[in-house]
C-alpha cells in the first residue's frame, strides 16, 4: 500500500478578508512552498478593500478595535507551535502576542493621552482629539518575522486606519500566516490587506496611489528605493514613516510614536454656555 502524499499548501494573498492568488498567476517557492507574487493589479484592488474598510474601522469604539486586537493575541497563541514549525523562534511568537496585548490596551487610551481641552482666552471650550488617517501602505521588515510585522500593522489598525502591508520577500510565510490569524479572529475584512512578492514591483504603485494617506517605510532597507518612494508619496502629500535603522531593538518598549504618527488631530471650538 502507498503512503499517502500530503497536500501542498499554496500561501495566498490576503485582500479583503480572502485568500486569492494574484490575478496574474504567478508564485514563487520559500522553503519549498508556493507563495503568490503580488501584481500591480493586487496593490491596487488592495488598496480598494483597504478604503471600503476605513468608514466601519474608524466608526467603531475604540473598545471594540481594543477587544479585537485581543482576540487576534488569543488567537495567536492558540497556534504558537504552527509559527514555531515555520522558522519563527518560540520567544519572538510570544513577544508578538505580547505586542497585540500592549497594543488593545492603548485603543482606548491613546485619545487621552494625544487629545485634550486647550487652554484659550474667551467664553469657548476648545477641545482636540485624534482621528485616523485613512488608508496606510506598510513595508514589513524582513527580520524579526513576527515581530516586526505585528509591530508594524498593530499601531496602525488600534487606531482606526487600514493597512496595505508588503510583506517581507524572504519572510512570507509568517506573513501569510499572521493573515489566517486575522482571518478568524472577528477583525473586518479589509482592515489589513497583506501582499507578498517583490517590493519594487508592488510597493512604488502604494507610494503613488492617490487614494493612499501614509506610507510606513520601515522595511526598506535600499536607501535609494526609499528617496524614489519618498518623491512618489509627495504627489498627494502622504505621511511617511522612514526607514528603520539596521540595529533597531523591536524587543524593546515601542512607545506610541507609531500610533501618533499616523493619526490627524482635529481641533473643535464651541461657546460656552452662560
């Protein structure tokens, strides 16, 4: 009797809560595996799902995006050793699902933190609070795995904003995986979009996409790819997170800059009343 062949998985993109294959069919193998290569076409209809999100993300409570965030950590954990079998170290698992935690706490702290009344002269209360900045293009880090990829999609996403995310070439794996996470753990789809392939084939049509808000560059480790992504993002004045230097700590505390980076104040006046 034969043994039995095991099934092939093919990793896929993760594009408004699905799984497809890139529409031009292509994939390449990492760690003998089939991996989608991302099109042109896969970034635009990625940013697509990422603007149909914005309303519903950014609408809901901040307590809601806090107990989603939660849910993606419980998830996680529960398949700590599917990553571990994958290449990511047992640590670098636990550090990420740590980082969702410490993210879901700030959901509904950050407002009081980054807004508050301002002091003015007159009968007005003058209040500022924080709003998202819509749709946000993200290069991942190649290294750590998971834990740069969780570093940089979860203060994005607590926040209210979507992500388009162009996951690392020589680290797709966990990326894909992260994506099934997502998938099954009550997190809208569209909200994170996560593209694999070549960066200089997807990431310059999110620099330049009008309908981007910011890019995070942190992954981008060609100084002069990063000018030319920098020009492309001017074209409609996106924020633009740099690159992060090559001896970065992403063990250590994140601080909130991430999350204030990517978010607009917005500034109400209103008389008092007599």
């Amino acid at each position: 009797m034969s043994e039995r062949v095991a099934v092939r998985k093919t990793y896929k993109l993760f594009i408004g809560g699905k799984f497809p294959r890139s529409e031009s069919g292509r994939s390449y193998l990492v760690q003998s595996s089939n991996v989608s290569l991302a099109s042109r076409k896969d970034a635009r209809d990625a940013v697509v799902a990422a603007r149909a999100a914005v309303k519903g993300w950014a609408g809901a409570t901040a307590y809601n995006r806090g107990q989603i965030l939660y849910r993606v950590a419980e998830m996680l954990e529960g398949r700590r050793e599917q990553f571990v079998a994958l290449g990511v170290p047992g640590d670098e698992v636990d550090a990420a699902i740590d980082r969702w935690v410490w993210y879901a706490g700030w959901s509904d702290k950050l407002p009081q933190v980054y807004g508050g009344a301002n002091p003015v002269a007159g009968p007005y209360f003058n209040l500022s609070a924080p709003e998202p900045t819509g749709v946000v293009a993200v290069v991942a880090p190649e290294t750590p795995a998971l834990l740069g990829l969780v570093s940089v999609i979860a203060p994005a996403i607590v926040t209210g904003n979507t992500v388009v995310v162009a996951a690392s070439p020589a680290q797709p794996l966990a990326a894909v995986t992260l994506a099934e996470v997502l998938a099954t753990s009550d997190l809208p789809g569209g909200v994170v979009n996560i593209l694999t392939g070549r960066l200089a084939e997807t990431v310059p049509t999110l620099a330049a996409h009008m309908d981007v808000n910011a890019i995070d560059l942190t992954g981008v480790t060609d100084a002069e790819l990063a000018a030319d992504l920098e020009v492309k993002a001017a074209q409609n004045l996106k924020r633009v997170l740099r690159p992060a230097q090559a001896d970065h700590d992403w063990t250590a505390d994140p601080g909130i800059t991430r999350m204030t980076t990517l978010l607009e104040t917005k500034t109400v006046w209103h008389p008092k009343g007599v």
